[in-house]
C-alpha cells in the first residue's frame, strides 16, 4: 500500500517533491536534533491523487490516525482530551515555495470541551484559550468554509470599539468568549450547520482546504508568474501547536540568517512578544527587530542565534526561518534557503566563496540570469534638492515610477496603457497579487521587510517599499494622505526608491545602474568598485568570470548597426548572430526599393539593384570593421516585399482624393498596382526569405556582391574579418542549391576582380519545420545551421507570431495548457525537439556543422540551458541581454547533468 503520511523523523531535506519544501526541511531539523514540534506529512502524492479523484486514496485517513497517535505519545497529550489537549497546526507545503499562496489552521482540535483544558494547561489562562479558539473559527470559517473574512474581522473591531480598546490584546476572557459565541453564530448562519465539534472532523476537512486551496484563483496566478507547474500539488503539514501567545514568556518571529535585502551579513528580522505567527507576517501589528530579542529573552536569544548559524551552515546558504516561544521554550516552525533580492544573491555567492563554504562554481549556481536582469535595472539619479515625502522600508531595490494604484484592477489598466502604475495598498495580502504583477512597484503603509508585500515583491522582482507608517491610504476616496493633508491622487505619478525606502512625488529621473554600465565596459571594475555598488560590482565581476571560463556555449549578439555592434561587443558579444539587412532598406532608402519592386524590366531592375549596392557594401563595411576578427552572419533579405511599400488603404484614399482634384500621379497608380499585385492572405507564409531571392532576378546576387566587396575592402585595409551569409526560410535542399549557384558565380567574380582570398561560408536558417526534418539533405549545401526560433515557433505552433501575445494567449495561459509564451520562452517539447533532430540530422551529414540560435530565445535563460544539452555551438540575442546569456551558458555547463528538458 502507498504510504501518504510520513513523520518528521522520517524524511530529509532531498525530498522536497514527495514532502513539499517545509515538509521537507522539518523533517531534515528533526534529523539535525533541532528543536521541532513533533508532527507528520500529508504528501503531494495525496493531494494529485484529490485533484484528479475528487476524493483522498484509500486508507489516507488511518495512516493519519496512526501518525497522531505518535504525536501523542511524544508530547504526552491527546488529541480531543477535554483535560490536556493535543492541538495541531494544519499548513500546505508545496515543492516550490508559494509564500501566502495556500492555506493555514492553527488550533486544531480545539471544541467547547477541549477550550477548559487548553486554558487548565495554561495556568487557568481563559483568556488565552478562548483567543485561541475564537482564531480557529476565523481560519475554518474562512478558509475551510469560504466564510467572507470581513464578518469576521467586524465582530472584533465592534468588541474594540465597545471596550474603547485599540487592539486584541486589550481584550478581556468575557470579551473573548463572546467574540467566539459570534463567530460560531456567523458560521451557523453562514453555512447552515455548527462549527464541526469533532477534533478529527476539523483535521480532515482542514486537510481538504488545503488540498483544494492549491487551485484557488492567486496560487494560479502565482504559479503563472513563476512558471510553476500546475501538477505537482501540495504537502499538508500537520505538526504539533505551540503558543507564541501563551504569556509574557511566549513570542513569534521569523528571521534570515543574513541580510536578505543587500546580503549583509548579521541576523535580521522581526518578532513579536505574546502573538501567533500570522500576526508577524501580516503585518498588522508593528513588529520589533529581530536583535532586540536579546534584550528581552536572553537565552532563547543565543539558543536561536546558535541554531541560525547552524542551519546556514548545514544549508551552505541564507535560510530563512519562522520560530515560536512557549514559556521560555523556543521551538523552530520552518526554515528553507530564503529568498533574497538579486543584489543579495550575488553579493551572498561571492561571499561564501570567500569565505571558503563554498567554490566559485557552486557560486555560479546559486545565481541566474533574471537576477542579473534585475540588477541592470536602473535607479534614480543623484539630485541634492530631491526631497522624499515620506520614507518606509526598503524591501525590494530599484526605482519604480508610475501612476497611482490602489486595485488590481486599476494597476492592470494601468499595465495594458503602457505606464505600469504604484500599486498602493495599506498592507497587501494573496489576493493583491495579479496588481503587483501588474504594477512597476509596491507601496504599502504597514508590515516589515518580511510582510506578504515584500516577500512577493522581492521575488517578483518589483520595486517595493513597505512600512510607510506615515501614509494613509484612503482607496474609497482614490487619495493617499500624510499626516492628514492630500498628498497624491490615483492617477498622479509618483516614484519609489526600493533600495532606499523614500517615496517621492511625480516622476523623478533615472539612471542607469553601475552593474550595467560595469557590463557594457562603460568603467572597469575598478572604477565600480570604489562606487556606492563597488561589492555588487565585484560579485558580478567574480561570478561572471566563472561563466566564461566554464561555459561551452559561445555568445553573440543580434545586431544591424554599426552602433549596436558597438554595444553587443562592449556587452561581450563574440560575434555578430544575426545582421538582418531589411532594416537597412528602410528610411531614405525606401525609395530606392519601391524602384526594385517596380521595375518592369529587367534593366530598370538593374538600375534599381546598382543604386542600392554601395550603400549596402557601405552597411556591411562598418559592420565588419566594428566587430573585427569577430564572426558576422549577415542573412539575406526576409520580410514580404509589401513591408516595404505603403499601407494600401492610405494609398487608395490618397489616390481618390487625388482623383477629384488633379488626377493621380502615374508612380501612385504603378505603386497601387504592385501593392494590389504583391497582397497575400497570409504574408509570414508567403513571398518572403529564400522565396524572394529566387522570385527576384539579381536581388540576393546584389546583396552578395556588396557583402562580399565589403569583405574584399576590409581584408584590403588589414582587417581579417570572418563573414558568415545566411540564407532565411529554407524548407527544401534545392532551394538552396539553386540560390547558391547564383551566389558562388559572384563570389567567383568578386574572388577575381578583387585578387583578395575571400573566406566567406554559406549557410542557411533552419526556421521551418520541413527544414529541421530535412537537415540531413539541407547540410549537404549549408556550411552552418542557424535556427530562427521564432518562425520555427511560428509553423510548429500554427500561431502567429505577431498576434498570439495580444490575443487568446491570455486565455490559454488562464487554463493552464501554456505557463509562458512559446515566443518567450522555447516550447522544449516541441520546437526544441525539432531543433534537436535538426541539429543531429545536420551533423549526421556535416559532421562538426556550426549550429547556432538567432531567435528571440537566444536570450532567454531556461531556453539557453536547452540549447546547450541540445549541443549547439552558440545563442545570439539582443546585445542588451548578452552578459545574461553568458552568465546562463555557464550556468548551462555547470548544471548541464541535471538538465531535462521542462514543458
Ligand atoms: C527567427 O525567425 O527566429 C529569426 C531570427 O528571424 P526573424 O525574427 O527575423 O524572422
Ligand atoms: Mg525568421
């Protein structure tokens, strides 16, 4: 029989996927001797066997009563005695941390029986108990039995105001006995039925909530956003209570072994004397920082900071962990590797290395390539007379402007206008989330670095500041007030520095940031490191030497200019990928080219291609002399001809117009003609690429020519360039053997006329999927492979490239069949497998055939680790997002043992 059910002392921290990760790390303290309430794992096995079944496997229920019994016996006290009860803490655990994202019931078993003995146990403590009891209606109403959480939270703010106190604890046990007669009473009207006595009853049907709580609408969302799979399903943890709330001895915290934020390092973090622990996290009550508990509890303070640095170690990394004091016993509720801002996690990797935990590799592991996009991210320039109208905490670094939000609603307006907005809130919670997706940064009044809003914030990567105690955020009015007076309303722009924690008025400038302009070999990295970042600078300088020397992937950049080269080879580019040359036929060119295509005959269509051949050779000379000895593909004209010609709508009106007055020139009537001539349904699948270069008498010959005559000047004037001509859209081996007879006879004239050795190869797009299949035969004539992954993404898919993202993707993405744009993110399942037998077939024929990448992916990290297992020589991208794809590829090297490929 499956076993479903594991104790803590059983498991250990590799089991993250059976147990969830809390499961996991309670059970790998437990194995470290650490003090951890003894208790059990539901595992994510059960919960898949829910979601598929609708109801739990077979026998789950007595392995659940065989596990309590053991808790039991290790704390001596039952569950449902009325005398000295047991009670448990029911929390979900998935494999991948979704913090908030699911659902928690504390005091568990807990009835109008078993409420006496809790408060027996406490020294006669009614009021204790009675709070306790009255916190496991609010989360089982809410959560358990969908109960809206405001009925709730009305009754206690009515029992406040009767007794003119400001908060809970200033209630009396008579207070709190009557909260809970409300709350029963809420529960009875809501749902028809009375709270479930039975201590077991409460424990399933927690259990369930859980189970189901992992499909609520915001974990989808959440799983979306961070591109978790929506199959793995939750662990539920049940573990033993214990009462941070008990008296003036109890408290509750959660803490990081260092500085999440910068990486510093030193304790951080935040606690409360007498509370539960949701009490920190939601930050409802003002924390105190996590040091001053020496202060108040000496010796559970040095138990704790003792037991801190024991779990960094055993973890070789930042942990986080959440921690409760009963009468002076600290007992440890969680921990993981925490989560951390980019700066940290770059700072925190280069610091292990130094402090020889652990090798520069590993280093290199720790840290990814959305981090480092993060971090070029820039923030707002110096200015002495700026003043901040208030200043909270700096939760998330980076400088965010945008108009006011105070909704989801609003700041996703805001996203689909183009102007990401301040999502402001007084303190967020699970349900805020699709707003800070949406938003450029969070501002809230209240809670800690550690409140929901900074830990999703600083995982989202969105700028966020926190703690505003200042502000007042008045949503019904649409107002954010300080100290009483208006200070901004929805709509006005403000801007928040996340790594500062100021908030000022209107849109304030920004600059660009010192790793970035450390990356593009604006100052060395001795220049940086006397800076404000100079740590930053040097952790990325350390870490980005490792990728180079471990990476096997090369890296170059996409790039049409002379100016962009510049910057992709700043940047580290090694190579030009992908020159496309229809970027430069536009402009003041565009004439010349409505020629070519009007040409009706064959020698206007010479003049056309002999008046566009030297500013080509020009185009292709600077290129060459920028990159030096470096490679550069230049590819063929792609796009269908009537990109270049006008919209035919406009021109009809401009023809009718012309019409009624002095008649229409005889150039509008030939170009109306062509545009009519050369209009496609469908113009991606149409006269584009290799197509237009056999259609086209003399086209790719002059394009060619000027190539080659460019290669021919710079090998003249010393230079040694490497130049690489691609060929777009191939599908069939005899279309490029017929294109290449024209241009092997120019380069036979060029060879001769010019007298220079011309090294020039000859390669193709692997961008369609007959071509992948067919690149057996394809490599008989291409010297190299280059997959264009967008079209390849484009004819796999049967989605168009250009409208997909703004339509029914959104739709699909909702039901879950895709986490993240194929244009985004490579389809591994799919179009890479056609890039895989592209390149083994390419290979079987050609062996050793360069292969590169020149699509969108090229620059995207879980896409790279791809094409490096795939075996490909080398990705090209955007030059922004070179120094990520080189930090990636050796990432890529390093991990490449536990890549497979991920749906
Ligand atoms: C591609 O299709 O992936 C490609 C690089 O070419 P383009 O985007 O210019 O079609
Ligand atoms: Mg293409």
């Amino acid at each position: 029989m499956t076993t479903y059910v594991y104790p803590f002392s059983a498991g250990s921290m590799e089991q993250k996927d059976l147990l969830g990760g809390k499961g996991a790390n309670l059970a790998e303290m437990t194995r470290m001797g650490l003090p951890v309430p003894p208790g059990f794992t539901i595992t994510t096995e059960a919960c898949r066997y829910f979601m598929h079944h609708g109801d739990i496997p077979a026998g789950l229920t007595e392995q659940i009563r065989l596990q309590l019994i053991g808790v039991e016996e290790a704390i001596g006290r039952r569950f449902g005695d009325p005398h000295e009860p047991l009670l448990v803490s029911v929390r979900s655990g998935a494999a991948r941390s979704m913090p908030g994202m699911m659902e928690t019931v504390l005091n568990v078993g807990l009835n109008d029986e078993t409420v006496h003995g809790l408060a027996a146990m406490a020294g006669g403590d009614e009021r204790f108990a009675m709070d306790s009891y009255r916190r496991l209606l609010q989360m089982f109403g809410r959560t358990v039995q969908d109960i809206d959480a405001d009925l709730f939270e009305e009754v206690l703010d009515r029992q406040k105001a009767e007794r003119g106190v400001a908060t809970d604890v200033e209630l009396s046990a008579a207070d709190m006995a009557r909260v809970v007669e409300e709350f029963k009473a809420i529960i009875r009207r809501e749902t028809g039925e009375d709270f479930p006595q039975d201590p077991h009853e409460q424990l399933h049907r927690s259990m369930l909530a859980v189970f189901r709580s992992w499909n609520a609408p915001r974990a989808i969302v959440f799983r979306n956003a961070e591109r978790i799979s929506h199959e793995s399903g939750t662990a539920v943890n049940i573990g033993a209570m214990v009462f941070g709330n008990l008296d003036e001895d109890s408290a509750t915290g959660v803490g990081f072994t260092r500085d999440p934020a910068t990486g510093a390092p030193g304790i951080y973090g935040d606690f409360l004397v007498r509370a539960q622990g949701e009490d920190v996290v939601a930050g409802i009550r003002n924390t105190r920082s996590l040091p001053e508990l020496e202060q108040v509890m000496p010796e559970v303070y040095a138990q704790l900071s003792g037991i801190m640095e024991q779990l960094e170690e055993h973890y070789r990394d930042l942990c986080d962990i959440e921690f409760t004091v009963e009468s002076g016993t600290l007992w440890m509720l969680q921990t993981r590797v925490g989560k951390r801002t980019a700066a940290a996690a770059f700072r925190i990797a280069a610091t292990l290395v130094e402090e020889g935990t652990i090798s520069a590799e590993e280093a290199l592991t720790r840290v990814s390539g959305a981090e480092l996009t993060r971090l070029m991210f820039p923030h707002f320039a110096p200015d002495p007379g700026r003043r901040a109208i208030a200043r909270g905490m700096n939760a998330s670094p980076g400088a965010a402007v945008g108009p006011l939000a105070f909704t989801n609603e609003e700041a996703e307006a805001a996203q689909r206008d183009g102007t990401p907005a301040i999502l402001v809130r007084r303190e967020t919670n699970p349900d805020d989330l699709a707003g800070m997706i949406a938003a450029a940064g969070v501002l809230t009044a209240r809670g800690g670095r550690t409140s929901h809003a900074a830990v999703v914030a600083r995982g989202l990567g969105r700028t966020c500041v926190v703690g505003v105690e200042a502000l007042e955020v008045d949503e019904a009015d649409g107002v954010i007030r300080l100290n009483g007076e208006i200070a901004a309303r929805r709509g006005d722009e403000i801007s928040i520095d996340g790594t500062t924690g100021e908030v000022f008025l209107g849109a304030q400038p920004v600059e660009p940031s010192d790793v970035a302009r450390y990356l593009s070999g604006e100052v060395t990295v001795e220049q940086a490191a006397a800076g404000e970042a100079g740590e930053l600078v040097q952790a990325v300088h350390l870490l980005m030497g490792v990728a180079d020397r471990v990476r096997r992937l090369r890296v170059r950049a996409n790039a049409d200019t002379p100016e962009d080269a510049a910057r992709a080879r700043d940047m580290g580019a090694e190579g030009i990928g992908l020159a496309r040359t229809e970027h430069m036929f536009l402009g003041d060119r565009r004439p010349l080219v409505e020629a070519l295509i009007l040409a009706a005959t064959p020698g206007e269509r010479q003049v056309a291609l002999d008046a566009l051949l030297p500013l080509q050779r020009r185009d292709f000379l600077a290129l060459m002399q920028e990159m030096g000895e470096r490679p550069v593909t230049i590819r063929l004209l792609d796009p269908p001809l009537h990109e270049f010609l006008p919209d035919i709508t406009e021109l009809s009106v401009r023809i009718a117009r012309a019409e009624e007055h002095e008649g229409a020139t005889e150039h509008d009537l030939r170009l109306l003609d062509a545009v009519r001539r050369l209009h496609e349904q469908n113009p991606m699948l149409g006269l584009r690429g290799v197509r237009l270069g056999l259609s086209i008498p003399g086209l790719y010959g002059m394009q060619v020519r000027a190539i080659l005559e460019a290669e021919a000047l710079a090998l003249a004037d010393g230079g040694a360039p490497r130049v690489e001509i691609m060929i777009p859209l191939v599908s069939s081996v005899r279309e490029l053997r017929e294109i290449k007879q024209e241009l092997l006879a120019v380069r036979d004239d060029v060879r001769r006329e010019s007298g220079q050795d011309l090294t020039t190869t000859i390669g193709t797009m692997i961008e369609l999927p007959r071509a992948a299949l067919r690149a057996d035969e394809i490599a008989q004539e291409a010297e190299f492979f280059s997959f264009g992954t967008n079209d390849l993404t484009q004819t796999t898919w049967g989605f168009s490239r250009d409208d997909v993202e703004a339509g029914f993707f959104f739709t699909y993405r909702d039901r879950g069949i895709l986490l993240i744009s194929p244009f985004e993110s490579l389809d591994q399942f799919g179009v890479g497998e056609l890039v895989r037998i592209g390149t083994e077939r390419g290979r079987s024929t050609r062996p050793g055939l360069k292969v590169g990448v020149c699509g969108e992916h090229g620059g995207d990290p879980a896409s790279i680790h791809f094409f490096h297992w795939a075996g490909l020589d080398y990705v090209s991208c955007s030059p922004f997002r070179v120094p990520v794809a080189r930090l990636e590829a050796g990432r890529a090297a390093l991990l490449e043992e536990e890549f497979t490929p991920q749906h």
